[in-house]
C-alpha cells in the first residue's frame, strides 16, 4: 500500500472517532485505575506485554467505558494466563461483565509472542487496526515486548510516519524489566490443563453465538470481539 495512504486517512480517522490530542481528565482516572491494579497481574511469569486500547488510548473515552486490555504471552501460556488473569481480577471485582462495564478490565484480546503480528488477521486497508496499534499505548512491557511488536508489525503496515507516536506511548509505560522466560515443566502440564478446561466451553458460546467474524480461537490467540467494527470503519470513513 502507498506510503501516504494513512496519513492521508488519519485526519478523517481522528474526526470519526472525536479523538483529542491528550488524555483528559477521564481518560487520566482510567490509567490511575490501570496503575492501581495491573501491578497484580504483572509478576505472572506468562505475562510479556500489556496495552491499552480503544477509546481510552485514543483520548476520547466516556465515564462509562470498560477498560479494553491487550494482553501478550509467552508461547505455550497462552491459555494459564487467561486463567489467571481472569480469576484475579475476578476477585478483586474488577472484571467487566453484562453488568459490570464502568471502569472494568474488558478481557477479550490475548496473544501469545509467535503471533502477535497483526499481520494474521489483518485485512486490506484495516484503518481501524492500523490507527489501534498506533494509538494503543504499552503500560507493561517486559523483554522489550512492545518494540518487538512495532519491528514485527511493520511487515504489513508502513509505521515510518508515526515513529514519534510511538516513542511518545512509552511515556505510559508502568512497570519495564527482564524477565526470565519459564521453562518449568509444571507450568507446562499446568498450560495442558487450563486449555482442557477451558477450550471446550470457549468452542462452545463460539458456536453458539454463530461464529462471528472478530473472534477468533487458535493456541497463539484469544480474540473475543463478537462485535469487531473494523470492516464498519472502512466502509464508513472510505465510503465504499
């Protein structure tokens, strides 16, 4: 795709979507509430990266919106820190359910490090997932996660205008350090027995719900958006 496609477009992008240049008062009390409670989560050893995304990361969030987590694994964790981040944050009464929305952590984007180039599921001209990855700001980044993801990411996307954007994410960056990568065989049986217990009802509400289009169910990524928007978007801001 031509290099000025997506400058081009992103002036149409940000008035789309009344995207304002910095955080404002509602958007700065969703990062106090990630900075409270993403540091219960980020020990786990599966754990490498975590955005967030959507209307928080793109400055124009209401005082109802969830918090929409992307969250990056090591391979062969995919499944064990699902489980446990939902389970943490479960009782710590901050998952978002059907009636839990407001200030809740929305759980519904995993992936692991062999699959997080959004190359995979990228469509052409997916303007909605182009300005995501630029806007979405990287609040734990272990093992240099998030610079790996913008070099992998760029094998679909030209990121060269917005070298800047990216730099600037970093400022939100909450917790960066090495981790050891696990390699305990426990960890490895545990893995095996949260996918058994978990795929088969995954599998099922995907069935039941008629397979929609943004979800998606594979080892390497966990992606539960039933009402994914990005071929809306195109559409919409391209008008055809």
């Amino acid at each position: 795709m031509q290099n000025s496609f997506w400058p081009e477009i992103h002036s149409k992008f940000k008035k789309y979507f009344k995207i304002q240049e910095k955080p404002g008062k509602i958007e700065k009390n969703f990062y106090k509430t990630c900075e409270k409670y993403l540091p219960y989560i980020s020990k786990l050893s599966g754990i490498q990266m975590i955005w967030i995304g959507n209307s928080i990361s793109m400055n124009c969030a209401s005082e109802n919106s969830d918090i929409d987590l992307f969250i990056v694994t090591s391979p062969n964790r995919l499944w064990s820190t699902r489980l446990m981040v939902t389970f943490i944050f479960q009782i710590l009464w901050k998952r978002k359910t059907e009636k839990k929305h407001k200030d809740n952590f929305c759980l519904s984007f995993f992936a692991t490090t062999d699959w997080d180039n959004f190359e995979n599921f990228a469509f052409e001209e997916d303007i909605y997932l182009y300005f995501w990855t630029i806007y979405m700001k990287p609040l734990m980044n272990f093992n240099k996660s998030y610079e790996k993801f913008i070099e992998k990411n760029n094998s679909w996307a030209n990121f060269a205008e917005y070298k800047n954007n990216f730099e600037e994410n970093k400022k939100y960056i909450i917790e960066s350090w090495e981790k050891n990568k696990n390699v305990s065989k426990i960890w490895d049986i545990f893995e095996i027995f949260c996918k058994k217990l978990l795929l088969p009802k995954t599998l099922r509400s995907y069935e039941k719900i008629g397979r929609p289009f943004g979800v998606i169910i594979h080892d390497d990524l966990l992606k539960f958006h039933n009402d994914d928007i990005r071929k809306k978007i195109k559409s919409e801001i391209l008008g055809r």
